[in-house]
C-alpha cells in the first residue's frame, strides 16, 4: 500500500503496488476492511498520481494488503484482506 483516498480516518480506496510494479487505485473499501487499514495510516504531505491520473494522499506504514487485480488494460484491484 502506498497511499489512500478519502480521509486517514476513513480511507475510501486504497493506492496500491501491484507485484508487477503498476500503480493501481482499488475499488471502494469495505466498512471493515477501511477501519482496520484506518489507524495504521501516516499520511505524508502533497498529493500522488497514478499513471492514469488519479490522485491520492501517500502514505507510509506497515499496511501491506492482499488484492485480487483483474488481468485486462483496466484491470479492476480490490483488496481482499490486510496482511
């Protein structure tokens, strides 16, 4: 994980590294799923881009996810879980 939408408090999606090496923004976090990830969050300063533009607030912390990405040119990335 290396960045987040929404607040640190409520992250909405997360920015995450695929194995790859790609920058993906995730679907919609669950309810569960955003307060787990939420207190583990430290925000840093400015804004990041993905390659297609998205902005996210980056993020440093032990938050490392498990994700199920999709393999096609839009592939959709949703996290399964925290690890």
């Amino acid at each position: 994980m290396v960045g987040f939408t929404g607040s640190a408090r409520h992250p909405k999606a997360l920015a995450v590294r695929l194995p790859d090496g790609r920058g993906a923004l995730s679907q919609r976090l669950t309810t569960p799923l955003s307060s787990i990830v939420a207190p583990r969050l430290v925000p840093q300063a400015g804004r990041a881009f993905t390659k297609d533009g998205d902005s996210y607030t980056p993020a440093v912390g032990d938050v490392v996810v498990e994700v199920v990405a999709g393999t096609t040119r839009h592939a959709v990335v949703t996290v399964v879980r925290l690890r």
